[in-house]
C-alpha cells in the first residue's frame, strides 16, 4: 500500500494507494478526491479566478468555446455535462446542462443559463424563457 505525499508543502497532494484516493490541501482524503482550501474570502463575484477553489480554463478566445465537467456512466460514455460556453471573446458565458439523449445517449442540452441572467429550457430546437428576473418573475 504506497502512498505519494508532497514534500514541497506539507499536506499539498497526498495520493493513496490502499483505497485510491487524492487529497489536495489535506493529507486525509474523506472521498475519491477532495480539494480543501482554508479561507476567509466571502467575495464571490471577483472576477479573478485565484481565490477559486478548482478552476477550469481554455484560453482559447473564441465565441462558443467551453471549460466542462463531464459524468460518465459505466459503458465510458458521458451521460450528463455541465459547461460553462462562451458567449463571444469578452469573458462573458453561459452555464449549460446536458444529460444523455434517451434514442442515442449523447449529451444534448436541456438548460441553459444565459449570460444575460434568464434561464432556458430547450425543448426540440427551440429555447424555452423560464425565468427572468428582469421581469420581476421567479
């Protein structure tokens, strides 16, 4: 049962062999993989992305592209995503959700959180306004 622990800070990444799991900021993994980051910073909105806990990047500066997280099912196929798409090369996005097509199980979006704040469900290929705040609705 090996273990891999950095020693250029203390408690940085711990790796454990016996029952993998990967600790960043801890040397106690409680899951597969946890990242701990002890903070007092209570300013979400900075636009910086340093005080963030994990961030995903793509520097590629064109309309459309995305960072994502993507679940995987036991066949190694995604069945569902969460991206964050780029409205154009000025650092505004949308939060999209896709699960699995029920005919041929790929991701195709359902939700969408537009940059704008309103909230989209697509329904066939059409988008579907199911909040705005603007409107003073919830």
């Amino acid at each position: 049962m090996a273990q891999l622990q950095s020693t250029v800070v203390t408690g940085s990444l711990y790796i454990s062999g016996s029952d993998p799991r990967v600790g960043i900021g801890t040397e106690s993994p409680a899951t597969t993989l946890e990242v701990r980051k002890d903070s007092s910073d209570t300013t979400l909105t900075a636009v910086t992305s340093g005080n963030d806990t994990i961030s995903l990047l793509n520097e590629t500066d064109i309309t459309n592209n995305y960072t994502s997280i993507g679940f995987v099912g036991n066949a190694a196929e995604i069945t569902a995503r969460i991206a964050s798409v780029a409205d154009a090369s000025n650092g505004r996005g949308n939060l999209v959700f896709l699960t699995g097509d029920s005919s041929t199980g790929n991701p195709i979006e359902r939700m969408r959180i537009g940059s704008n704040g309103q909230v989209y469900f697509k329904s066939s290929n059409d988008y579907k306004i199911g909040l705005n705040d603007s409107a003073g609705t919830n």
